[in-house]
C-alpha cells in the first residue's frame, strides 16, 4: 500500500513533509526494493530544514495534489533530511556536479533501483519559467527515458560512478611547505573584494576557513597586509545585514556583494567558525566591534539554541509565515512604535531605516555605510535594540531544527571552549562543557559516537565528521580546563575513526563507518564545503592530541593523513584552506607545559596566546607527565612552585619561571 512513511520520522525537515501527498519514503533499503519491485526509478529529494527554496519548491508541487499524483504513479519517492544524512547528500550532490550542473537545495536527483544516479537538478518550478523546465513535464520525460532508453540511463549511472570513484581517491605525494602555505595565502588574498571584503563578487559567504588561513599567513609572516583583509571581511560582515544586529548572530550567507541582504536562516557552524574568528580579532586588533559581535552570538546561542538536554540545536529557518527573512525585517513605522519618534529617528541614522525600506519595502537593518561607532554610541543604542528585540519575540518566530549534530555541536564547543579561554569569558567555557556532556550522554551507544539526536532516537553510526569535530572540542576543552575526560574521550573518537574508517589505500578518511548501511559508493573527500573537511579536522586535532598526550603514533597518523590529501591542496587551495590550516598547525605548534604548584597561573597566561598554534597542558610535576611528552625530563627538576616549558618542532625552552613572562617567552621561542 503506498503511503506517506514520513509520520514516523523525528527530523524536522522530514516531518514537515509528513502530509505532503507525495508518497514519501525515508531513505533506506526498503525504498530501493520498491523500486526494484515496481520497475520505477527513485526520485530523490533532498533538503533541509531551513532552506528556503525547499519551502518554495515543496509549496508549489509536493503540495499540489496533481503534481503529487504523477510522482506517485511515476516514481519511488524519497526525501533526505541533508544535515541527518550527509553522506547521502554528498554522494549525489557529486553527482550532480559530474553532470555539469551547479549545486544547491533543494537537491532534486532520479536513481535506478540500486541507488545509482542518472540525472538530476535542483530546484525546478512548478511551471517552466526563467529558462528552467517545469517540474511536471521534467517527471514526465524522465520516466519515459527510464522506460523507453534504459541502455543510455545505464551509460549515464556508469559514466557518473566511474567518475565519483575516481574523484574519491584524492591525490597526495606533494610536500608542501611554509613558503607554498605563504604563496597560497597571497593568491587568495589577491581574491578579495578591496571594497567590501570577501572574496569578490556575489553570492558572499563567510569562507572562515580561506579567513583563517589569511590570519596564520600574518602570524608567519608578519605581514600585516594579510590580516587586514581577513579583519577587513569580519569588520563588513559584522556591520552588514548577514549580522543580525537585534537579536545577534549571523546569517547563512548575503545574496549580494556588500554583506547586505542575507539568505535569513542562522545555521550552527557558521556562527561557530566566526566566533573564533571574532576571537583572534579582537585580541589581535583590540577592535571592540569583534569583541561586542562575539558576546552578542554567544547570547544568540544561549537564548535561542540550547536544547533541553544543554546542547545545541542545528538551525533556524530563513521562512516565518511563509516568508523569507519576515522575523527580522522592519519598516520605519515599527521602529517609531517600538522606540518613540526621537529615539527611531536616533536609530535610523545609524542602521540605514528609511520610509522606502532597503529590501522589498522593509528595511534589513545594517551599518554597512555608516562608518566607525563608538563603544558610547552603541552603549546608547543597546536599550533600543532590546526594546525592539522585545517586540520582535512577539512575532511567529521562524522553525528552529532542533535535531543536535554531533559534528555541529563539536565545532561550536570548540569555538566557545577556545574563545572563553582566549578572552577570559568562563561562562562560554561553562557553556561548551555542559553542550560536550550531552552529546556524549545522548549519543554515545556502545562505545560508539551517533550523528543526529531528537526525542531519544539516535542515527547510528556517527560519521568521521562527528568523531574529527568532537574530538577537537574535547581537546579544546581539556585544554581550557585541565580536564581529563574530555581529552579521553578526544582519544576515543580519533581512535574510532582510525579502525573504523580508514581508507588504506590513500591513507585518509572515508566519511561513513565501514559497517554503516550500504550506499551506492562510500564517499570520501577532502574539500571545504560550509564547514571544515573532516580530514582537516581530524588531521588538527591529531596533532594536538600528540602533542597533549606525547605519543608519536598519533603524530605519525596526522602526517599520513595529510599527505594524503597534499596533491589535491596543492592543486586547489582555494577549495583546502582547512587542510592547509592543518598543516601550518603541524609545521608551528607550540607545546605550553604547565608543571607545578603554579601550574595553573601558568596556563592561564599560555591561554591568552592564539589558539591556532599553540596547546596548553598541565601537570602537577614532570613526573605526571605522560613518557612520550618531550618536556618529561626537564620539567622533573622544575622548581617547587612552578614553571611553564616550551616546545616548538621538537626543540624545548629552558623553563619559564614566572607567568607574567609566559607570552614573550613563546613568541620569542617560536620564531
């Protein structure tokens, strides 16, 4: 009996096309054996819940009880919640690529009975327009090419496997260096919008990873020009209407080249990325702006993502009402009833509200050419932003997807444990060891880590994403704390992840479990997409843990893993900043030793040091240290009441004895 299976799924995005009558099925093998069963080919949509041509696309004809008829006579039909199932994204997204079409979601894909894909697109209308076909006349001639042509939809699965094997197997044998890490860094920065930041043109996306390895490219270098840009971009962001300058928070990316007009949904990882990015800012410049911009997220964060379990839920929608950014848009009338004619017209000024709006006849507020605001002006400003903030809680809020990722929550714990170190904010450090217990409350089974949480069903196993992203918050926080369970169970996933999902061949990660369900190819990559390649991750957190824990195996894994995937960087490394990153952590990091009565004075000053290449351990004498630690023997004869040791490619400092003199000593020490 054909039917709508979504009822019984917990991911949101599923379950707000439960009453679509489509004849959804959630993937799996019980969807493929209906097509085997019923000789009709898979059509696979996949999305996510804060998308908003999803909506759009799902309004129009998975609504529409005529186009719904023909899917159901014509297809097996699946939908794919993306962020629960990202292996399956990635594999027909690739796919996808292969056939020459651009990316994006809604992802619209058609499959023979085994899963392989033969065609596909993205989001097509209901009716042909704008030079896209119609929905319904793309259903009708693709089941007839599946019916009347099956051996050129056999050419096209076999083409398209053939090249998602071969672009699985990445290319490595480069040995890549400082000098190449500093050339690639003034390529990309020669990328830039002068005038707007970012890389130039439009759409604008974050790009944390291509920010940050303009940041450590300054750090090697000296030259300031490289995190002026980097600084230059957070400054636009942060002043832009990608901010969400209410409620705090950035958005997904700006449909346009100046930050202005943002597509509305807040995702998880994005504000996890920039807050450490906010971080090293401020720190680096002492621009308070960043300062002011990391406390607002991280209240964003707390308000309105805390799960009920204390971790992190995935995202806001960019939709209210059936409208895209309508939550968070004024018109000037709203902001006179909100603050009174004198105040709104103290406001406008500097957030660019006029009568005729700047979006659609409303106004997405911005700083974008207002210019330098003092910390008394924005003091002044803080009142009415909280009065609107007030009258904003009042509207139909958007959806909040409050599924919890283990990978997602893994980077924004790590964000936070490495920002509320860095800037002396306990609170945000509480807040990540509260989010890391739950996660691994919830979602460890068995000794193994899950992907996705909600309502007690767990997705099981977890990816390498999930094991690489909670591994490096267990480091972070070990590192912000000196706790020791967070740096075992750090141990644990990159342990996981070795026997579990090693590729031998290349000697990198494939992103599923080797005993996860079967899938048309098992997938493997080592590019940046929104958030940072797993391999990148697992290869910075494998060199950290080495260097915490003092066991070379672990350093020698990092090497073979980043050696692995060196030739594609090289190749490409606007698309490998993460792994480049990870490199510049292998070739520069400082190992901070913190021994004694004083220990934790001492770690206290190494925190304040940028985190991207330094790592903090304590230990009551050197005796405690574990053997493979190369400031073992020298931290033996530390004095009574503390010191801190210094190692940087394996050469180690005579110990620092006095805290205040911690920070000069590494920098000193590290050139």
């Amino acid at each position: 009996m054909s039917e709508n299976r979504l009822g019984a799924e917990t991911s949101p995005y599923l379950l707000q096309h439960k009453d679509n009558p489509v004849h959804w099925w959630p993937w799996g093998p019980e969807a493929l054996a209906e097509a085997k069963r019923s000789g009709r080919p898979v059509l696979l949509s996949v999305g996510y819940a804060a998308c908003h041509w999803c909506h759009v696309m799902a309004h129009e004809s998975f609504e529409d009880a005529e186009t719904a008829d023909l899917m159901n006579a014509l297809f097996v039909n699946i939908k794919v919640d993306r962020e629960e199932r990202p292996d399956v994204d990635q594999i027909y997204m690739n796919a996808l690529h292969e056939l020459g079409e651009q990316g994006g979601w809604p992802l619209t894909m058609f499959l023979n009975a085994d899963g392989a894909p033969f065609w596909g697109g993205t989001y097509f209308p209901k009716t042909a327009s704008y030079g896209r076909p119609g929905f319904k006349d793309v259903l009708w001639q693709v089941s007839q090419a599946y019916r009347e042509t099956p051996e050129k939809v056999a050419h096209n699965t076999d083409a398209i496997l053939s090249r998602l094997a071969a672009a699985a197997k990445p290319a490595g044998g480069v040995a890549l260096t400082l000098a190449d890490l500093d050339k690639a860094a003034q390529q990309i920065a020669a990328l830039f919008d002068r005038a707007h930041g970012g890389l130039r043109g439009a759409p604008k996306f974050p790009q944390a990873g291509l920010l940050e390895l303009l940041w450590r490219a300054g750090d090697r270098t000296g030259d300031p020009q490289l995190k002026a840009v980097a600084a230059f971009t957070l400054n636009r962001m942060c002043e832009g209407g990608i901010y969400d300058h209410v409620g705090g928070g950035f958005s997904r990316y700006s449909v346009d080249e100046r930050w202005l007009v943002p597509h509305f949904e807040k995702m998880l990882y994005d504000n996890a990325q920039l807050l450490e990015l906010l971080a090293l800012a401020y720190q680096e410049t002492g621009d308070e702006l960043f300062l002011l911009r990391a406390r607002e997220t991280v209240s964003w964060l707390k308000r309105e993502m805390v799960t009920a379990d204390g971790a992190f839920a995935a995202s806001l929608d960019a939709d209210s009402e059936g409208h895209e950014g309508k939550f968070y848009v004024w018109t000037a009338d709203e902001i006179v009833a909100v603050l009174g004619k004198e105040d709104a017209a103290e406001f406008a000024a500097f957030y660019d509200v006029t009568d005729e709006g700047n979006w659609e006849g409303q106004t997405i507020l911005n700083r974008t050419s207002f210019g330098d605001v003092s910390m008394v002006e924005e003091a002044r400003l803080r009142p009415m932003k909280e009065k609107l903030l007030a009258a904003r809680a009042q509207r139909v809020r958007p959806g909040l997807d409050d599924k919890v990722l283990a990978d997602w929550n893994g980077l924004m714990i790590a964000a936070l444990a490495r920002a509320g170190a860095l800037l002396d904010e306990p609170e945000w450090v509480d807040l990540a060891a509260t989010a890391f217990d739950a996660v691994v409350r919830l979602m460890v089974k068995d000794g193994r880590l899950g992907h996705s949480y909600r309502e007690g069903r767990l997705v099981l196993p977890g990816l390498a994403s999930d094991l690489a992203a909670m591994a490096r918050a267990g480091i972070a926080l070990h590192e912000a704390t000196g706790d020791e369970a967070p740096l075992a169970y750090a141990e644990d996933f990159l342990n996981r992840l070795e026997a579990d999902y090693l590729d031998p061949q290349s000697g990198a990660y494939f992103l599923t479990a080797a005993d996860a369900p079967g899938l048309v190819m098992r997938p493997l990559s080592s590019l940046d997409e929104a958030l940072p390649n797993y391999n990148s991750v697992a290869a910075d957190a494998l060199i950290r843990l080495a260097a915490l824990t003092g066991q070379d195996d672990l350093r020698a894994r990092a090497d073979r893993l980043i050696g692995a995937l060196t030739g594609a960087a090289a190749q490409n490394p606007l698309a490998h900043p993460s792994l480049l990153n990870a490199l510049d952590t292998r070739l520069r990091l400082a190992e901070i030793v913190a021994v004694g009565a004083r220990r934790e004075a001492f770690a206290t000053a190494a925190l304040r040091l940028p985190f991207l290449t330094r790592v903090v351990a304590r230990a009551a004498d050197g005796a405690a240290l574990r053997k493979g630690s190369l400031t073992r023997a020298q931290a033996q004869s530390a004095p009574p009441d503390g010191a801190a040791f210094i190692c940087v490619a394996e050469r180690c400092s005579l110990p620092v004895t006095n805290p205040d003199d911690l920070v000069g000593a590494v920098r000193d020490f590290a050139r």
